[in-house]
C-alpha cells in the first residue's frame, strides 16, 4: 500500500508511492513503470494529480522502441536518463535526445511521433510525463538545455497548469508549495523533509503555502501544479 508518511502535522497532504508500487508493462524489448491509470492499468482512484496525467518511466532495450503513434490534446515532457533517444514527430522536429535536455511536444489538435533507442548496442532510460494541455492550435515543439550541476533548475515550459523543475540539491534548498507540488525522483536519494525517497519513487503534497526541505545527493523533477 502507498506509505502516506510526511513531516509533522500535514502528514496527510502527502501521498509517498514507492518505485515498485507503480503499475508495470513489459512489451517486446520495453519496460513501463506508470505512476498513474494508464493502458491496462485502470485505477479510478488515481488518474491524475492536478494537470498531470502520466509519469511514464522507460527502459528501452538497444533497438527497440515505440513507433508513429498518435497523441491529442496533452503536452509530452521526455527526460533522458541514460543512453539516447531518437525522436521524430509530425511537427518536423526530430533528432537524438540525450541526459540535459528537457523536451516537449504539445500535440494539440493531434501529433504523431515515434521514440526508439538510438543505439544498437547500449540500453536506453527515460521519464515521460503528460499533462492535460490549454494548447489547441497545430502542435509544438520545443526543448531546452538544463545545467548539470546542482541546484534548482527550470525545466522545459509547458502549455499547462504546471511548471517543472529539476532539483539536485546537494546542499538542503527550499522548495514552496504554492499549491501542490509533485517529486518524482529520477537518481539517487533525495530526503524531502524526513522522508528518503529513491530512484523512481514519488511525493505528491498538497499544502498550499507549505515549503518542502529537500536534500541529499539525487536528483528530482519537481512539478509545481496549480
């Protein structure tokens, strides 16, 4: 069962998940972890955390991949962890995405777009999210180069309730929570007030006006929804 742990009085605000309480989906040379309802995986009681609809964590085996796929009506944020991705959609927009970079594809009216291991050789890790989407005109494209060091970091922007961050703190940062806020953790360990989360674990927090101390030598996307 989810462990609903958190810090002091508004312990329940938080909703922690763990790596493997996530819904699994092995394919021909791809493995899923779904953080919410998704595919075969019909959860009522968790579809969404404010904009966000899918936390989808990838491992692509050396040539596989997905191919041309429709999507409408969200934006796709794609974050490499480990090898290269090849990306191609209907925008015209395509290429090898590699860890740094933060991309994103707002279907809009409809997008479609293939993903596959650019390598023959070297397995291939990602996390890609989808948010409900205000864009409804053609689909966009865009990306954006992330420092690697520590700190917090502005992800790509996104035409949604939502605003993404990518937090490595090394020393302890303070992150606010206007509203609620969702950490997922995509390296290492992160304690988030007390609470030590690792490698594709998850905190969703609904506190408004309520700070979250973070520390610890991870890495984490941190997603500030309205």
């Amino acid at each position: 069962m989810p462990d609903r742990r958190g810090a002091g009085p508004s312990a329940s605000a938080r909703l922690l998940r763990r790596a493997d309480e996530r819904y699994l989906t092995v394919g021909d040379g791809t493995s899923t972890r779904h953080s919410f309802s998704y595919g075969a995986h019909y959860d009522p009681q968790n579809i969404g955390f404010g904009a966000l609809i899918a936390i989808n964590t990838e491992s692509i085996a050396p040539g596989a991949g997905y191919d041309e796929h429709r999507h409408l009506d969200v934006e796709i944020v794609t974050w490499v962890l480990d090898g290269a991705l090849a990306h191609r959609d209907s925008t015209g927009a395509g290429g090898v995405i590699r860890p740094g970079t933060a991309q994103r594809l707002s279907a809009g009216a409809g997008a479609e777009h293939a993903e596959r291991n650019a390598s023959a050789t070297e397995p291939l890790r990602f996390v890609q999210t989808m948010l409900r989407s205000r864009h409804e005109a053609a689909p966009e494209y865009d990306s954006c180069e992330v420092p690697a060091g520590p700190g917090r970091h502005e992800g790509v922007t996104v035409h949604a309730d939502a605003r993404l961050e990518i937090v490595r703190p090394r020393e302890p940062v303070e992150v606010p929570v206007e509203r609620r806020v969702l950490v997922h953790v995509t390296r290492g360990s992160v304690d988030v007030d007390g609470d030590v989360l690792e490698t594709g674990d998850e905190l969703r927090c609904e506190e408004p006006g309520g700070r979250l101390r973070m520390a610890g030598d991870g890495e984490a996307l941190v997603w500030h929804l309205a």
